[in-house]
C-alpha cells in the first residue's frame, strides 16, 4: 500500500473534504479519488461511501481506520527517531573501551565532547564488544578505544597517546626505591595478573615473555583495583599502566624497551557512521593532535 494513499484516506475519514486534501497535499482531485480507488481495491471492500458532498467511513472503513492511526503513528515516530539520529548535535554514538581507561581517558574525552554538544548521548560499551564482531543489543559500536592495533581488514586506527607501563611492588619490597629495572629483575617473583583474554593481557604476556621472563601467576583478578589490593597485601608483585597506580604499593620504572601501551581510536571504514559519531571522532583526534590528551601520571 501507498504511504500516501493512507494519509488521504485518514483524512478525508476524519472529514477533510477532497477539495481540501487535494489543495493541501497538491493533487488532482481525480487523481486523489483514484489513490482511494486503488486502497479499497487493495483492502478489498469499501472503505468510504458518499453522502451529500461528504464521504463517510464504511464499517470496514471505521475499522480499518483504527490500524491505520496506529500504524502512521508508529512510523512517523520511526522518521522522526531516524532524522534525530542524522542530526549530529542530537544523536548517539555507541564507544567501546578497555576497563583501565574507563576512570580516566574515557571520562576525559566524554567531558570535553559534550562541552560542544550536549545534545548527543554517548553509549558506552564494554571492550568485549568489537566493531568487527557482533554487535551488541545495547546498540552498534560506532568507535572503539583500545591498547591495540586491530588485526582485521577494514578498521583503521589512530593513535592517542602511549603510555608507560610500570612494576608494583609491596611497600617496602627489595626493588622499591633504587630506580628503574629491567623486568628480568622481577623474574622470581609471583605475579597478579589481568584474567585473560585480554588486549592488556596479551601485551602483559608479551612484554615478560620479551624480558625472557615465566611468570609465576599467584593470581587473576578482573580489574587493576584487584590486582594491586593483592600486591599491597605482599601476594606478589604486578605489571600496571601507569595511569592505573594506586597509593597502597610502591613503583617501579622500567627499562625495558616497549615497556610501553599505544592507545589509539578505532573505527570501521566499511560501516558508514552517524554524523554524531563523526562528531565525537573528531573531536577526540583534535584533542590527540593539539595535546590535549593525557594520562593523569603526565
């Protein structure tokens, strides 16, 4: 069925005359009489029968007038959630990030974001959720903060910022307070470590492994918070970014070469963004290139 026959159809049952409905929507009333023809014809009886110089609903006409307030109402309320999407300053824009920037990077990109435009609402979305992987029923991932360079075709990557990655020691511990080390210093030590899979988990492995270093796991846990709780209770010692240490343990630096992360922004080249999620993209590559993005170590 036509949109447009069902709008005339609902108001000439609310009693526009023809001529009127043909001066406003600017069709023939021929024309318009034929739409009405063809509806009926679709819905296969009649819907409006002539009175004087009135039409009037048929019973068939009043019931399937009810349907169809129903069904313009819901899609007018379709168009207009679609045109508040493509407007940039009123839309959504779905970010997926690590935990350990969920208390610093993330809050700081989001406050500056909506200072500009209050008006887009930022979803916000666990790691787990990935652009070239299913998308999740809170919504699309539209960009992605992550720790690593993303592997699939098709997604492009911008870096923010790196980051140092540091030892957390016990307060007190042998290699506390002499300066930087090399990870094989801690070789015979317990480690606390990330639950794995992770991108901070494959980057920890690695760098160890570089350092020609086993690690004796003590311990997972699933959040830095965790992680140092047990280290400052003397359960082993931790490898951290440095924007996630806390006061109740001791750092050390570390000088071994790519004792380092790489933040950066992805997103998908062959997925089209909503120009809200445009929005906030660059405005975070803005931010990365005049400076203004920085770990609270910095």
């Amino acid at each position: 069925m036509e949109t447009e026959a069902l709008r005339w159809f609902q108001q000439v049952a609310d009693g526009v005359t023809v001529t009127e409905v043909s001066q406003v929507e600017h069709i023939s009333q021929p024309g318009l009489s034929r739409a009405l023809a063809r509806l009926e014809a679709e819905v296969g009886t009649p819907l409006l029968r002539k009175q004087g110089r009135t039409l009037r609903l048929t019973e068939a006409g009043a019931a399937f007038k009810r349907h169809v307030d129903v069904a313009l109402h819901e899609l007018d309320d379709g168009l207009a959630a679609v045109e508040q999407l493509l407007d940039p300053e009123t839309g959504v824009v779905g970010v997926a990030f690590e935990r350990s920037m969920g208390t610093w990077l993330l809050p700081q990109l989001v406050r500056g974001f909506r200072v500009d435009h209050p008006g887009v609402r930022v979803r916000l979305l666990r790691s787990t959720a990935v652009l070239d992987g299913p998308q999740p029923e809170g919504g699309p991932v539209d960009l992605q903060l992550a720790s690593r360079r993303p592997g699939a075709p098709g997604l492009r990557w911008a870096r923010l910022l790196s980051e140092p990655l540091v030892l957390v020691v016990p307060v007190g511990h042998r290699l506390a307070g002499g300066g930087a080390v090399a990870l094989a210093a801690a070789g015979d030590e317990h480690f606390v470590v990330m639950r794995g899979p992770s991108p901070f988990r494959r980057s920890h492995d690695e760098l160890l492994a570089a350092a020609g270093v086993e690690p004796e796991v003590a311990f997972e846990a699933d959040d830095l918070a965790t992680v140092q709780g047990f280290v400052a209770a003397g359960l082993g010692v931790a490898l951290v970014p440095a924007s996630g240490v806390g006061d109740r343990c001791d750092v050390v630096g570390l000088t071994d070469r790519g004792a380092t992360r790489e933040l950066g922004l992805v997103w998908s080249e062959s997925r089209r963004m909503l120009p809200s999620a445009v929005l906030f993209r660059d405005h975070v590559l803005e931010q990365a290139r005049a400076g203004h993005v920085a770990a609270p170590f910095a």
